[in-house]
C-alpha cells in the first residue's frame, strides 16, 4: 500500500487555531516534515504547549497570541512571525468557532450569536489572509488553506449562522483565488466532516444533537459524532491527521496547478461534484 511522505524543509508555515483539534494536528504534521511554525491561537497556554512538541521534533517553532477578529492584532502577529522567520511561505487559515445558540426557529438565534459566529469563522479568515497576504505577494509565492465545512452541503436550519459563516469561507476563497493567481499564490479550502475534536464534540456535535430527534438520546458525543459519521459512504469518523494531510498536500509544489478549489475530507459524506 502506497503513501506519501513529504518534505517541507525551508517552508514556514502560519496555523491559525493551533491549540487544538485540527490546528494543533496538523502543526504536528508539519512540524514532522521538517516545516518551521509561527501558531497562533487565542489560547496561550495550549498554544505554547504545541509549539514546544514542534520544537521537540527539530523544528523552530513559535507560538503568537492572536484574536482573529482584531485587525490591529493580526497585522501585529504578521510582522512579529516576518521578523523571527523572514518569510511565510504557507498559511492555514484554521480557526472558528462553532454556534453557540441552534434553531430553529430563526428567531431564538440571537443577532450576538450571528455576530460572534460569522465575526470569528468568515471575517476573521479575511483578516488573516489579508494580512498574509501581502509578503506572499511581495514574494511571489504561497500557499493558503482555509477551513470550511461540510455543514455548507447540507444547509440545516440547526445551524443557519455557522452554514452562513462556512458558505463565506468558500466565497472568499474563491475571490481570493482570481485576485492571488497573479502572484503565483494557491489559494484552496478543506471542509472537515466528522473529527472528534473539542470544538465538534463538546461544542456543535452536542448541540445538533440536543435539537436532533435521531441523536437526542445519545449520551456519549463521540458516540454522537460516530453516529452522524455513519451517514457517510466510508461510515467512519476522520481523524486530525486525516485533515493535516489533505492541508499538506494543498500546501506542496505537487499539487501547484490545483487553486480555487475544495477538498472535501469527510468519508463521501458531501459526494459532491
């Protein structure tokens, strides 16, 4: 049975919700094919946490503070990780949050949670590629990855704000796209289906559940995420690796004419074409 093993030696990569989940597996990941890390998280102490076992595996690796949602701050973190690297040769554009208060109906969805919810998971990736962007540009040369998901095929009025929020990610990948392909910038998304990480699993995997009439009676969550996992072809959850790998491969010289495009890592959950 095949695989891949890849080499970043000389990248340096900028993650984005590195503290956990997918951020922090896929920091990993890279920092295990010889990649260089700025992460940046709003959590301090789990983030320099996973910068440390990035620098166990050889890497230099540095943690930044980060609240997507201050343009000030994220302009900030660019020039400190332009300073300590040099350069940034690869973005993930990974961190969200899921929605705190579920319809239906519409109207129980407070405008704070509307606000918080595409604040965080759509303008907060704008604010990151923007500011990312521009020593791509003077580079000519990068690689950016943004987190969707798979949410945005089915369109559950359980989840209108984050469907909302993910849709915009998409959009935006796509406009960015156009605009960075003069600089010989990639720019392509991944839509995770079912990982069992602590946002999916304490936070909406719990919530759907709680207004879900097949998964109502379920206790355990990751029972619950197996469950909704189940509905897809492969019947199975995906791990963060599955996740690092697909970001891996958007992010190598292999994959250089692929951009404008998303990857969809959820077991044939979407079977979109």
């Amino acid at each position: 049975m095949g695989s891949i093993a890849y080499n970043f030696k000389g990248d340096v990569v900028v993650i984005t919700g590195a503290a956990s989940g997918i951020g922090k597996g896929t920091a990993l990941q890279f920092a295990k094919a010889g990649a260089d890390l700025a992460l940046c998280d709003f959590n301090a102490e789990q983030g320099e946490a996973v910068a440390k076992e990035c620098r166990d595996l050889g890497v230099n690796a540095k943690f930044y503070q980060m609240d997507i949602t201050d343009t000030a701050r994220v302009n900030a973190v660019r020039d400190e990780v332009l300073k300590d690297f040099g350069k940034v040769t690869c973005l993930f554009a990974n961190a969200g949050v899921s929605q705190d208060v579920m319809g239906p109906p519409l109207e129980s969805v407070p405008d704070e949670t509307w606000e918080k919810t595409i604040g965080v998971n759509t303008m907060g990736c704008i604010k990151v590629c923007r500011a990312f962007a521009i020593p791509m540009k003077e580079a000519n040369y990068g690689k950016i990855v943004m987190t969707s998901s798979i949410a945005v095929y089915s369109l559950s009025p359980i989840m209108a704000a984050y469907n909302v929020s993910k849709m915009g990610v998409l959009a935006f990948m796509g406009t960015l796209c156009a605009e960075l392909g003069n600089y010989n910038i990639n720019v392509n998304a991944v839509c995770p289906g079912f990982v069992y990480t602590p946002m999916y699993s304490e936070g909406g995997a719990l919530r759907i559940r709680d207004k879900s009439k097949v998964l109502g009676k379920i206790e355990d969550p990751k029972t619950v995420v197996e469950t909704m996992a189940s509905t897809s072809a492969l019947h199975r959850m995906q791990t963060v690796d599955d996740l690092a790998n697909g970001v891996m491969f958007l992010c190598a010289e292999n994959s250089k004419e692929i951009t404008g495009q998303v990857l969809n890592v959820d077991s044939g959950a979407a079977r979109r074409i």
